[in-house]
C-alpha cells in the first residue's frame, strides 16, 4: 500500500526524529510512504498538487515563525480540501 504523507514541522530534528518513526514502521508492514516536509504554514497552505492526494497529515501545534498555529492551517486545509 502506498500512503502519501504531510509533515508540517518547523524543527528538522523533530521532523527527523517523526518521519524516521514512520519509515521504520512502514517498512516492518511492508507499505511504501512518500513523505514530504513543510516547514511553514504558507508552504503547506500553497501545496495543492500534494494535498490533493495526500493521506495523512502531521502538523506542528505550535509554528515559530507564523501568526497560525497548526490547528488553524489544519482546518484551513479540511475546509479547502
């Protein structure tokens, strides 16, 4: 099984530490996962190509340099997509 995921993470060690987790797990099921990383709310927000097929999200609750949090980006993109 394929599965399209969305990391929305402002910290690479966090994001590192997430999408590792994910591989492992993925591969000890036998699925085969396509990850892509978005380090802010506006890349994510301006990724319609990928979030129309995307699977699973993971978002960051709290983004640095942002004036949203991840709950807002993600009720953006429930109600966009």
């Amino acid at each position: 099984m394929k599965i399209n995921i969305a990391i929305l993470e402002d910290d690479n060690a966090h994001f590192l530490q997430l999408s590792q987790g994910i591989s492992k797990w993925a591969a000890e099921k036998g699925h085969i996962v396509i990850i892509h990383h978005f380090h802010t709310a506006v890349d994510i927000l301006q990724s319609d190509d990928f979030m129309k097929i995307c699977d699973l999200l993971f978002s960051d609750i709290e983004l640095q340099d942002s004036t949203q949090n991840g709950i807002s980006v993600c009720i953006q993109l429930r109600d966009n997509h």
